[in-house]
C-alpha cells in the first residue's frame, strides 16, 4: 500500500496561526492532504511542530 501525500495551498501559509481546538498559536508552515484528511503543520514559537485538522486553523488574533 502506498501513501499519498500532497502539498495543499492555504492562504494564511507562513502566517501566524491559532489552532482552535487548543488554542495554540504558531506559523503555519504546511497543509498537506494525508489520504482523505488535510491536515495543518503549525510551529510554535519554541520551534517544534504539531498538527491539528487544516479546518480548524485560523488567523491569530481572530
């Protein structure tokens, strides 16, 4: 079985973020589509990264 990925473009991409499912804020450095789900990679401001579903990202201070 092969994993697919792809690169999706977003229009906050390199922008700072909050994930509104924690609350987190971070710059947004991907979506990539992971089978059927889009996910977001966030960085937070110590450098590491998470993830969170790309529908509940949006603009910091929103």
């Amino acid at each position: 079985m092969t994993e697919m990925y792809e690169y999706q473009p977003h229009r906050l991409l390199r922008e700072r973020v909050r994930d509104i499912a924690s609350g987190i804020e971070g710059q947004l450095m991907a979506v990539i589509t992971e089978g059927v789900n889009d996910i977001a990679y966030i960085r937070k401001s110590d450098g590491r990264e998470f993830t969170t579903a790309a529908a509940n990202v949006q603009a910091a201070g929103q």
